[in-house]
C-alpha cells in the first residue's frame, strides 16, 4: 500500500505543489482572519477608552466650573465681612 501512494505522489508532483498551495493558503486566510479580529477588538478597545477619557473630561469640566463658582462665592462674602468690619471700625472710631 505505502508503494502505491509512494508512486501515485512520484506520478503527480502538480498534485503535490497543489496540495501544499492549498494548505498554505489555508493558513494564510486562517491568519488574516485572526489579524483582523484582533484588530477590530483593538479599535473597540481604543474607542471605548477615548469615550471614557470624554466622560472623564467632561466631569473635571463640570467639577471646575463649581470650583470657580464656591471660589467666587466665597471672595463675595469675605468682601462683603471686610465691608460690614471697615463700617463697623469707622463707627467704633466715631464712638471714641
């Protein structure tokens, strides 16, 4: 039996180079298929990062902006002490 396929494959070396062009083939669409699998998760992956940091700068944008609002607040009332402390030192002083 081994001298038959040992002289079919002697007989037909077209077959053989066939064979071999179609197994390789093979890989090659078994490879670029998993290439562009794992290129599309990656893109998902980046896209879902770059949505996070949009969210993430959005919320520092938003908490920035009720830090300058508490920081204005807060220079209105100290200017509103230091007004209601000169009126109070000037009529201290009239008092005198």
């Amino acid at each position: 039996m081994n001298e038959q396929l040992t002289t079919a494959a002697e007989a037909d070396p077209a077959g053989i180079w066939a064979a071999a062009l179609g197994t390789g083939g093979v890989f090659v669409l078994l490879i670029v298929i998993v290439w562009q699998i794992a290129a599309t998760w990656r893109a998902r992956m980046l896209a879902a990062r770059e949505d996070q940091y949009k969210a993430l700068t959005d919320k520092y944008a938003q908490l920035l902006e009720d830090n300058v609002e508490l920081h204005r607040r807060t220079l209105d009332e100290l200017t509103q002490a230091r007004q209601s402390i000169a009126s109070m030192e000037k009529m201290m002083r009239e008092v005198e």
